[in-house]
C-alpha cells in the first residue's frame, strides 16, 4: 500500500479520554408578571415548544355553571366599613371574581351590576411560599369558608357575611 511504499509509519490509533458528561442543571426563572408562573416553569421543562397547562376537562364538566357566592365586608381601613362585596368561586376552573354590591350615592351605584373589584381569575393562597409554582386558592379552602370567616385575597382582608 501506499504508506509502506513511502516509508511512512501509522502509529495505531489513540482511543479518545472518555469525559464524564455533565449533567445540566436548569435554573427556574424568577416569575416577572408576564403570563402565569406555570408558563415560566414550562420554559425550564420545554424550552424549545412549552406546552400549554391541561385543563381539567372532567371537572369542567362536573361542575360546568356552577358558582359559589359569598356575601363579604371588606375590612382595610374605617372608610371601607359600608362596602359590601360578592365573592363568587367558580368550581369548574377554581377561578375567584369579585364585585362591589351597588350602593345609592356613589359611582358603584350607577352601575347595575356593581363595581368589578376583582378579575376572574386564580387567587393565590396567602399560604403559598412564593415557590416557582404558587398555591392557590381551591374548592378545599373555600367550602370551609362560613360566617365571620376572614379571607385574605390579594392583600385585602374580607370578612365573610353569608
């Protein structure tokens, strides 16, 4: 062959050092606001195509149009002492709404249906740990809600009324 004829040597092959592989460790990002802090945890499982949160689709079903409401008195400062609210607690999604009742004499009265005081939305318990996935609010907390029970909801205290 070719090298024998030019007087060439191959020395035989050197077998590569085998590396121990690294194990990559992916940091949770800290929830900035901008979409649920289930997103941002979807990026560190998936950052390539993050897949959206499953619904419970048998709960919705179950409990499609059902609606817990609760009379409430918001109890920040003395102002707030004649506001009264309706929490509503939607058991398909464990969403929490709030509305301020109409009342004669102010801008909430003037409106039919009351004053939005709170989105439709995830609550997130006042227990939750601020960890990468937050707990919030579930038919659990909320069917041990009665008279006189006081619920904190984003930083507002509400005493329940009925």
């Amino acid at each position: 062959d070719w090298m024998d004829k030019h007087g060439l040597h191959q020395p035989e092959a050197i077998p590569p050092e085998s590396k121990e592989q690294q194990e990559f460790l992916r940091k949770v990002p800290k929830y900035l606001g901008w979409g649920t802090p289930e997103d941002s945890m979807q990026t560190v499982i998936n950052p390539i195509a993050p897949k959206p949160k499953n619904a419970d689709f048998v709960k919705a079903l179950a409990n499609g149009g059902k609606v817990m409401r609760f009379s409430a008195r918001l109890l920040a400062t003395p102002d707030d002492a004649g506001r009264e609210f309706v929490l509503s607690f939607f058991l398909a999604n464990d969403h929490i709404s709030i509305f301020e009742k109409p009342t004669r004499n102010t801008f909430t009265g003037l409106r039919a249906d009351g004053a939005k005081f709170l989105e439709k939305g995830p609550v997130e318990h006042p227990d939750s740990d601020r960890s990468t996935i937050p707990r919030y609010y579930t038919l659990d907390d909320v069917q041990h809600w009665t008279e006189g029970t006081r619920v904190m909801i984003n930083g507002y205290e509400f005493e329940i009324a009925g």
